[in-house]
C-alpha cells in the first residue's frame, strides 16, 4: 500500500498526472487530491463574508478538480479530496 498525493490545479499536467495514476493506482492505495485556492483578502473579503468566500474557495477547488476525479472515479480509483487556501 502506498500513500500518494496529487496536486491538481485544472491543467493539462496535472490532467496527465491524474490519467497516470488512474491508470497504476493499486487498490490499497491512500491517494489524497490537493488543491489550493489564493486566499481572498481585504475588501473583497470583508464585502462579502466569510462564509461566502469559503463558498467561493470549495467551489473554486472542486472545478479545478473536476476532470482529474472524473477519470480517476472511471477508473475505480478511490481518494480523499483536500482544498486548501
């Protein structure tokens, strides 16, 4: 069993990256997806709130995650999703 982590950012690297793995990962394998988000700072954050710009990063991050997970949920291939800001 390995432990990997796959930074994904919605490139095509990173697309290619996520096609390698869907296509090696073993089932007992931990896989954990990282993306992470610029922070929202200043008058941007204060106008719209905190809750909406943590709205804003989980939406943001899961867009950028959106085709690697497909391929890899085509696969079988099973993670752990992680946004960070």
């Amino acid at each position: 069993m390995s432990k990997l982590l796959l930074a994904l950012d919605g490139s095509e690297s990173a697309l290619r990256a996520a096609s390698q793995l869907a296509g090696n990962a073993d089932p007992g394998d931990e896989i954990h997806l990282v993306n992470v988000q610029l922070p929202v700072d200043g008058l941007a954050r204060s106008l719209a709130g905190a809750q909406a710009v943590q709205h804003f990063h989980h939406e943001e991050g899961l867009a950028a995650m959106a085709q690697a997970r497909a391929r890899l949920d085509a696969a079988g291939v099973v993670y752990q999703l992680h946004i960070l800001v």
